[in-house]
C-alpha cells in the first residue's frame, strides 16, 4: 500500500513539477505584473523593483535590470 502510494506521488510529482519549477513560474508571472516597469537603459530588458541591502544607499529601492549579472543597468525609482 504505501509503495502504491509512493508510486502515484512520484507519478504526480513528475507530471506537475516540484516546488522549485512551480516557484520560479510564480516569480517570472509576478515580474511581468510590476506596474510602470521601465525598460533597462543598457539592454532593452524589462527592470524590476528591487532594494539596496548594503552600502550607502541600503535600504533605497531602485530598478534593477532582470538581466543582472551580465547586465548592470539601474535606475533610481
């Protein structure tokens, strides 16, 4: 019986992905809702509000290029 139930949990897990693959779905869904998103000066990708953690503007929001690494653009909010 538990085999069985292992079984269809896998089977179920297999058809409609895991946490990860449903998470990253929610983010790339929650990025495309941001309001008034500009497009990056650099690269023409769309930018996503984000908040300095450290230095001397932590704490400040900004848009952020969802490009980032290979891209650096920012703007101030």
């Amino acid at each position: 019986m538990l085999g069985h139930q292992l079984q269809a949990q896998g089977k179920r897990f297999a058809e409609q992905g895991g946490f990860r693959e449903k998470l990253t779905q929610e983010r790339v869904e929650a990025r495309g809702r941001q309001e008034g998103a500009p497009e990056c000066p650099d690269c023409g990708k769309p930018m996503a509000r984000r908040k300095a953690a450290s230095g001397p503007n932590a704490g400040t929001e900004f848009w952020g290029c969802t490009g980032y690494p290979a891209c650096r653009g920012v703007r101030p909010v």
